[in-house]
C-alpha cells in the first residue's frame, strides 16, 4: 500500500474518531436532560391506555432504577436523532455528488417527521391494539394479570421501536432513488423477496410469538407499498431532470 494511499486512510479514520465523539456527546448531552424528564415521560404514559388501566409492580430493588434509566436512554435517541443525522451527513458528504449532497440534506427534516409519526402510530395504535388482543386472549385462559413495570415497558418498547423504524422506509427508498440506486420496476420485480425479508424482520424484531410478529408485518407491508409509490413518483421527476439537461445540451 503506498503513502498516497495512506494517508487518506489515516485521515479517514480520523474524521471518523470525530464524529463518533460528537455523536457520544450528543448522546450523553440528551441522556443527561432524559434522566431529567424521565419522571414527567413515566407520568403521561401510566396517564395514558392501557397503562392507565394496568397497576405497575416491582419484582426487583432494581426495577425502578432500571426504568428510570431505561426512559432516559430512548429519551436520548430519540431526540438526539436529527443531530446523529446531520452529523453523520456531514461525514459522508464529501464523498457524494453535489445532487446526492442536496437530496440527503433535504430528506433529513422528513426523517425525523417520519420518525415521529411512526412512534405516535406505534404508542396510539398498534400499542392499544395489540394490547386488548393479548388481553382478551388471557381473560379467556382466566389468566390472572399482573404486569411488572419492566415487562410492561420492555413490551411497549418492542412494538412502538420496530414500527418507528419501519416508517423510515419510504424515506429510504426515495432517497436511494433519488441518487439512481432504486427505480420502480427494481422494487416491483424485487416484491416477493421484500415480502419475505419483511417477514424475517417483524420474526426478529418483535417479542417470540405469532401474534406480535403479524401486528409489525402488517404496518411494515404497508409501509413498503407506500415506499413503492414514492419511488415512482421521485423516479419520474429524475428522469424529466436528465431528460431536461440531455436536451439543454
């Protein structure tokens, strides 16, 4: 490997160093108000169906403590969100092309609109849905509920978390159109492997039973055909801009 080769490496790897401090920083700046407004974030959510309907327990010492601290950290991701976005954008955009530079800037606002129209969808929706299912199911076992604070959040967690992700998708897809590495008919041909990766991933990402892993496919099925529908619409509008500059030229 010679000198000239290098030394870019080394810069790289340098830059790289910087923008994982920074976005540590950030992290730890949002955990820190996060352990803050934990108390305030716990109050509206056991204000709020179905934990108002639920009495929390403690099975451990450690219990409380754990979701205080549990609170704070998805406080923290989430909000430092955009910043981690921004951060990372200014890393790689010395490697795009001045369109790709402007599209990934410009998609960032709508990621984190999206990011936050999937945890409402996840936490008002799918949330009370899945609980009055997994609830009538256990009042016909005559099962006797009693939730613990830490299985109640954890459970919240693992269906608000996959289907905020989820709805990063159709931002995903027309940024990759965007830039030319998605088209329409890609995704139509690539439809039924799509499907089944959808699968895999509301298997891995949801609690070990049927009943959750449908609950996320659904929206995620969902959320592709929508990302299917944008592709087009962004694929349409590069072309008439290269059909536009061929022309110019």
């Amino acid at each position: 490997m010679s000198k000239n080769t290098i030394m870019p490496l080394l810069e790289h790897i340098v830059e790289l160093r910087k923008l994982l401090i920074w976005i540590f920083s950030v992290f730890a700046v949002f955990a820190a108000v996060g352990i803050g407004v934990s108390p305030m974030i716990l109050d509206y959510i056991k204000s709020t169906p179905p934990a108002s309907t639920l009495e929390w327990n403690v099975f451990s010492p450690f219990d409380g403590i754990r979701m205080y601290m549990s609170v704070a950290l998805v406080f923290a991701c989430t909000a430092s969100f955009p910043v981690t976005l921004y951060l990372i954008w200014g890393f790689v955009k010395k490697g795009l092309h001045q369109h790709e530079r402007s599209a990934a800037l410009r998609y960032i606002p709508y990621s984190v609109v999206c990011l936050l129209l999937g945890l409402g969808f996840g936490y008002y929706v799918v949330l009370p849905m899945s609980f009055t299912f997994i609830t009538n199911v256990s009042e016909k076992l005559n099962l006797v509920e009693t939730y613990g604070i830490n299985e109640y959040f954890r459970f919240m967690i693992n269906i608000i978390l996959p289907i905020a992700i989820a709805f990063e998708l159709p931002i995903f897809v027309m940024f990759m159109t965007k830039i030319g590495v998605l088209s329409p008919d890609r995704l139509k041909k690539s439809r039924r492997y799509a499907y089944l990766i959808l699968v895999i991933v509301a298997n891995v990402i949801s609690p070990p039973d049927f009943v959750s892993a449908f609950i996320i496919l659904i929206p995620l099925v969902v959320l592709f055909e929508i990302s299917v529908f944008l592709s087009r619409s962004v694929y349409r509008k590069r072309q008439e801009l290269i059909e536009g500059a061929n022309a110019a030229a």
